[in-house]
C-alpha cells in the first residue's frame, strides 16, 4: 500500500502543544522497510475525515500511530493498539523474527495515564529504559566543527552513494535493518532535502560517517547519525551535529532536536556537550512476540 503521505502528515501536526514524537522525522520512518515485509498500514476514518493511522514498523519493531488528539485515551486507542499487537504477530510469523513489540509516546501527552492503561490492559509492559529528547536554539553561537585532518563533511551524492551509504550504516550499527529500497526511497520522499543529507569522508572518498536531517516549518532533527567504527574516536560524531546544525540553520530552523535511548550515555553525552538540554521523556511499552530479542535497533 502506498499511503498519501500528506494525509498521514497531518495528524502529526493536529496539536502545536503537544507535537507528536516523529512529527519532523517522519519521512525517515514512513520510508522504511515495512513495505518490504508485508506490513500494512491502517486507516481510521470518521465521517471521511481520518482520524487516525498506524503502522508497525520492522526496523524498530515499534507501533508508529497518530491519532486525533480530541480521541486520545479514547476506545479507538485501544483498537489501534489491538490492530498493532496482531500486525506484531503478524510480522514475526512471517519473518521468523523474535522480538518485543513496542508503542512510544512522549510522558506528558494528554490522556498518557489511560494509554497506559489500554497498553497494561493487554499485557504491555514499561521498558526500564525510555528515549530521551533533547533540543538546542539556534539563535545562539555555534561552535565551529573540528575535523580530523583529511577529512571533509559533504552532502551524500544521490543514488550514486545509496549502496555505499547502506554498508557504512549497518556497520555504524552493527545491523542490516537498513536497505538499498529504503535509502532510495528517503530521496524520493517530499520532505527530503539533499543540502542536509551529510556525510564524513576521508581523504580517498570513503565514507566514515552520516547525519540524515530532517526539517520540518522551523524544527530541525537529526535521524539518524552514525559513524564507521573504523573511524569512531576521532571527534567525527561532534563534527557531523555541528555541521548538520549550521546547514539546518541556513534552511530555516531556530530549533533542533535529537532522540537517544537513556542507556545511550555516548550519544546523550556527545548532544549535551554540543549545547544540547533534555526537555522530554518517550516512555516505551513492549509485549513479548518471542523467546530472545535486542531492546532497541537503529
């Protein structure tokens, strides 16, 4: 199923107050790998208007939803999240996967108390870790980056670079979530801006890290940034989020966001050391859909 992305977008921006957790990097997510596998996405309509949607994804094994906020709390919650629990069982009978199935939402969404009761009502759990949000104003002064020498941070090349874009994430992850058809996708998406889109490379042209940004009105957010073990240790992941910063900032952004799990101390350290602050907490529930799993992938 191919959804229209711009129906699905608005529901991420229904309530300014209280902006759903992937309102800017969305179009990273929703260009993923679950229409490779056979994951579908589901539509709520009321009256022709919808109302809210869903999709589980496979590279996080997580439930990405948005709902009306008047409907937060409400008996639809329970039902997408009943509709996710079978996509989740779903998916691993397909793929032969173990996994926790997980929903995420930030801790001081409105009507947060009676998610979490829908979530315990069908035997979700509460992680003992959450994702930690953390948020820079560009109206102050940036630090310049620092690149080792023969190094350059660029824009990634296009199509040119996709496959070797794919070999240096899953090494900077140690996973192989991450697809040819799912970067490609990424530059086809309407929210995808090559300008942002950057890459460390080393004096011969090998790519050694990325920061993939994402802008959306004002908000800057960086999904997802990572460095080549190869080359780790050498200042390139600082470099990369200043760099990525000062290009958002050309593009329009006042503000800029980065999520991390809370057991990420590397990364939470290198934000805070950028200028970052932490501003929210996204609790994260998970059911068991098999015997062994890892609690996060990137």
């Amino acid at each position: 199923m191919n959804p229209n992305l711009e129906r699905l977008h608005s529901l991420l921006n229904a309530d300014p107050q209280h902006p759903h957790i992937h309102r800017v990097d969305m179009p990273y997510r929703l260009t993923s790998t679950w229409q490779e596998h056979g994951c579908e996405v589901g539509l709520w309509e009321q009256r022709d208007e919808l109302v809210a949607w869903a999709v589980f994804q496979p590279p996080w094994w997580n439930l990405d939803y948005a709902l009306h906020p008047s409907l937060r709390g409400s008996s639809l919650e329970k039902e997408i999240f009943v509709w996710g629990q079978a996509q989740m069982k779903s998916y691993a009978q397909r793929s032969g996967e173990e996994f926790w199935g997980s929903v995420e939402f930030f801790a001081d969404t409105p009507g947060a108390e009676q998610t979490t009761d829908h979530l315990a009502q069908l035997g979700f759990q509460k992680f003992d870790w959450s994702v930690i949000r953390l948020e820079i104003d560009l109206n102050w002064e940036l630090p310049q980056p620092q690149l080792p020498d023969g190094f350059a941070i660029r824009p990634l090349r296009g199509e040119a670079e996709v496959a070797d874009y794919v070999r240096l994430h899953r090494a900077a992850f140690d996973s192989n979530k991450m697809t040819v058809a799912w970067r490609q996708r990424t530059l086809q998406h309407p929210a995808y801006k090559p300008e942002i889109d950057l890459v460390a490379v080393t004096s011969k042209g090998t790519l050694a890290g990325f920061c993939i940004c994402w802008l959306w009105q004002e908000v800057g957010q960086f999904e997802p940034l990572g460095v080549h073990p190869d080359y780790q240790g050498l200042g390139l992941g600082r470099a990369l989020e200043l760099a990525a910063l000062q290009r958002l900032r050309q593009h329009g952004a006042r503000m800029v966001c980065v999520d991390h799990g809370s057991y990420n101390e590397k990364a939470i350290n290198l934000s805070l050391q950028t200028g970052f602050t932490q501003t929210n907490d996204a609790w994260r529930y998970f059911i068991d859909v098999g015997k062994d799993t890892k609690a996060y992938v990137q």
